[in-house]
C-alpha cells in the first residue's frame, strides 16, 4: 500500500537548530555513505550565516530530510564552478543577503522513507523561501547518480538529453525535472568525489514568477569598523579609583573617536597591586580576583555609557579556588562575554599558579564575529584557525611582554595569522613599569592592527602601528567587506585552498574548568618570562 503523506499529520517542516546536528549526521550516513559528513563547525557556521535556509523535514519527531542553501550573486563565481567554491567548502561564509539567487548545497531524503515526497516538500520550503525573500530564482547543483551506468556508451550531454526526453531516469535529474526545473547548463568537476556522477552536476534553474522587479539591490561597497588599540601605560597607583580613571581616559577617547571595539591590554589590573602590598605572586594574583566584580561592573557600566565594546584587557579570577587569566568582552548592550586564556605559559603556571581553560569561543558582535587569544595563545595556529572555521572576522589579542623577545613572538604571530587566516588581528600591549610589583616591573610593547596580505589592503599588512614603548592608542578602520570579497577572489585564497583530502584539525570538547595543572610557585627570585 502506498502512503499518503498528507495524511500524516506529523510532519513538520522547520529551519534545523544547533540541537539538530546528530540527527543530521545520522542522516547523511544513511543517504551518501561514501560521501564526507558534515562537521559540527560546518553546521554552526551555516546555522549563523543563514539559519532559515537549512531546513528539516521531521516525521514523528525524526529528521528524515534536510536541504541546505544560501543566497548569492552568481556574477562573483566562475562559469564552471564547483560546490566547494559555491559552499565554500560548507562553511556557507560567502552568503550573501545581498544577493539574488537561493543556491542550493545539498539536499537529503532518508532512504526508509521515500515514496512520501519528501523531497517534494523540501523543495517547496525552498520556493517559500524564495518568494519570501524576492529573489529571482533558485540555483543547484545536480547530481546525476545514473551516469556512471551509461558513461562509456553515452556523452554527459546525451546523458542529460536522454532523461529530459524521457528515454532514461535519473532520480535526481528526473525529480528536479518534475519540480518545474530547467538545466542550464553541465558543469564538469563540481564535486570530486561524487565517483557516481563521474564528477559532472547539472546547474537547474527555478525561477521565481512573483519577483518583484524593484530598483536594483545596491550593492555593499563598504563595511567599515573603528578599532582602538590601547598601549596602556603601567604606574603606580594609589587605589581602584585611580585604575578607574585612567581606563575611563581611553574609553572616552576611543568613543570620541567613534570606535566600534577598544582593546586593553593583557594582565592590566595588575597595576592594583601596586597598592595592595601583597609581594607572594601566588597569593596576589588570588588577591586581584578580589576586585573582580568590581572590574566588571566599571567596565560594562563604561562600555553602556560610552556605547562601545571593550575587550578588557585580561583579569586573573579565581573559580573553583583556580585563579584563571581571563579575557572579557563587554558589548555596548550591556552582554559580557568570557575568553579563558587557553596556553598559560611556564612563568604564569610557576609564578601566578594559573591555569589554563579548554574553550575557544566565538562571539556574535554588532559589527562582525570576533575571537580573542590571550598573548600566548596566538602562537598557536590551530585556536585562530577555528575562530576563522566558525565566522571569526577579526582577531583581538591582548598581550603583556617584558622585553622585545617576548613581544617579537607575539606580533610575528599574529601578523601570521592575519595571512594565512585572512582575518583582521589586532594587538595591544602595556608599558611603562611598576617596580613595587614582582614579574611586573618592565613592559615593552608595539601595538597594531594587521590584515592579510594583499592589493586591497595597507602596504606590509599593517593598517596601524604605535610609537614602541609609548603610552598612546591606534585607530584605524578594518573592511568586512573587503575582507569578503578577498577571502573568496584575492590574489591568495589559503581558506578556500587549504587541502582538506590531506589533514583536518580536530578539536576534543572540554570544558574549562576540567584540565589542572600541578602548579609549583617560584621564588621572588627566579627569571621572569612574561608571555
């Protein structure tokens, strides 16, 4: 007996959420077994670039298909393109809300339940989304799982002809035939190891009848942000008010200047300890957790205030009776936001007794997706390579280094990182010296602002750059645009053109409050190696 699925009533189709992600893996083994799975950060990117385009069919609850897309302006992509340039390798980053056309990725049907038009449903979600956007039409990629039978008797564009005359089936090309699409052209190498297909997709066309021919979407030329470095100056101080005032100081001036971020350097609430008195490293470092709330509560007032966000340099708080180097972003609505300091160095481990968190982190912003490594950790190609993997548009890094060695490996890095991720980074280091306070009685710092390295960027990468050993800050503005366009047609494309078939990075989930370290505090007495 055939089944009827509009006497199912429990079937539902929806956007999928991040709680979806098992049951789509589940799915795709189910339907392409010989076909790399998605990974989760594939699935959180496509979610945030474009959520109401990744849609599931569910049965009983049951994801029993899916359907990916994202809109773009085709004119930006080669005649002959494949779905890792269209997809961008899956990570959907090239969507474009100012684009005409639904592309569509990938569409999954579980093979237990065909014969119910599931496909048929998720193919008019996609019209819906379609009309509902006013694009003009709705682009795939089509496989053509049958031509491997007939490819040493027939041409790919006899293959093609055959089944639109009907004298063959195909049962992705004769279904999108059915759902009123029309091929456009054949395009060769569209998925590498679609062996099945022998590599060639057919490119189908919907077209969108009820599009509405309104003047022509203006393009974005230009999304600019305001970054404000500060090059903090550590002095003696006599109470918390007085660290107030001097932070209070360049939060005004980076507002006045209309900054979106304001980046302070690493480990600056260290300067409190120049009134505190306590000499043992370890035990001051639990004695600067102290001020934590009151940290908080003078920098999320400011950033509210003075409407702009403030990554806070980096404070040492103690949970667990751990004491961490912490990193907290507070945005100009008032959300705050945590980065732990993932590699501690020796000198912290031995010195400050800190330990290390587990949790690289991503975090939405009103101007962009940024991450943040704490001075160490950009030494450490694989944290910033992830922020990128998961939307990451620029790159704070909050620092504190005693001599030039130290700093010389802090912005080598992160220039290198501005390259080969094609990621704005900023720096931000403290001067000056407090010689009442052991392991921080010199500083020496340069602060910056790196891009990646090309024509539609400043000169050597660098858009901005301070006086060394200078209190001051630097204010440029950085192009999400450009920056875009440049990950998708620059000169060099390293994120498009990694080889994905050779290595991968993976990450294990841990938590940060999982991983200690056995700690063995120094005497005052022993070599400092700030980092």
């Amino acid at each position: 007996m055939k089944l009827n699925p509009d006497n199912f009533d429990n079937i539902k189709v929806r956007p999928l959420t991040i709680d979806d992600f098992e049951a789509l893996l589940q799915l795709q083994r189910r339907c392409f077994k010989n076909m790399d799975s998605t990974s989760r950060a594939e699935y959180e990117s496509q979610l945030y670039q474009f959520q109401e385009g990744q849609i599931g069919v569910f049965l009983n609850d049951e994801l029993v298909g899916s359907a990916s897309s994202l809109v773009l302006d085709l004119d930006e992509y080669s005649v002959n393109h494949t779905w890792s340039e269209i997809a961008d390798d899956g990570f959907i980053r090239n969507h474009d809300e100012e684009g005409d056309t639904l592309y569509g990725i990938e569409v999954m049907v579980d093979p237990a339940h065909r014969g119910m038009k599931i496909g048929r449903r998720l193919y008019e979600a996609r019209k819906e989304l379609c009309i509902k956007l006013n694009l003009k039409r709705i682009l795939v990629g089509g496989r053509l799982p049958n031509y491997h039978t007939h490819k040493d008797e027939m041409r790919v564009s006899e293959y093609v002809n055959a089944v639109m005359d009907k004298q063959l089936e195909d049962p992705v090309l004769t279904f999108q035939l059915k759902n009123g699409f029309t091929v456009k052209r054949i395009i060769k190498n569209y998925l590498p190891d679609d062996h099945e297909s022998a590599h060639y997709a057919t490119l189908m066309e919907w077209v969108n009848l009820d599009y509405e021919h309104t003047a022509p979407k203006q393009k974005i030329s230009s999304s600019p942000t305001r970054i404000c470095c500060v090059q903090y100056k550590m002095r003696k101080i006599a109470s918390f008010d007085d660290f107030a005032q001097q932070i209070e100081y360049f939060v005004d001036v980076a507002s006045e200047y209309k900054s979106d971020f304001v980046l302070f350097p690493e480990l600056l609430t260290t300067q409190l300890l120049s009134f505190v008195g306590e000499k043992r490293p370890g035990a001051a470092a639990r004695e600067l957790s102290k001020f934590t709330d009151q940290y908080v509560e003078l920098f999320n007032e400011m950033a509210i205030r003075y409407n702009v966000n403030i990554i806070g340099g980096s404070h040492f708080t103690l949970e667990n009776d751990r004491v961490y180097n912490v990193s907290y972003l507070f945005h100009r609505d008032g959300k705050i936001d945590t980065q732990y300091k993932i590699h501690v160095t020796p000198s912290e481990r031995q010195w400050w007794g800190v330990q290390p968190g587990s949790e690289p982190k991503v975090f939405d912003t009103d101007r962009g997706r940024v991450a943040i490594n704490i001075c160490y950790d950009v030494e450490f190609p694989e944290l910033a390579r992830y922020a990128v993997d998961n939307g990451a548009q620029i790159l704070f890094v909050p620092y504190c280094t005693d001599e030039r060695h130290g700093f010389t490996r802090v912005r080598i890095t992160s220039q290198a990182r501005a390259i080969e991720n094609q990621i704005y980074v900023a720096i931000a280091g403290t001067v000056g010296n407090i010689p009442s306070v052991p392991n921080m009685d010199i500083q020496y710092a340069q602060s910056a602002i790196f891009t990646p390295s090309d024509f539609s960027f400043s000169r050597d990468g660098i858009v901005a750059i301070s006086e060394e050993n200078t209190e001051m800050v630097v204010i440029a503005d950085v192009d999400l645009e450009v920056l875009r366009r440049t990950r998708h047609n620059g000169t060099v494309t390293p994120l498009k053109d990694r080889r994905r078939d050779l290595y991968e990075i993976k990450f294990n989930h841990i938590s940060d409050d999982e991983v200690i370290l056995e700690m063995e505090e120094k005497s005052l007495t022993e070599p400092e190696d700030l980092e």
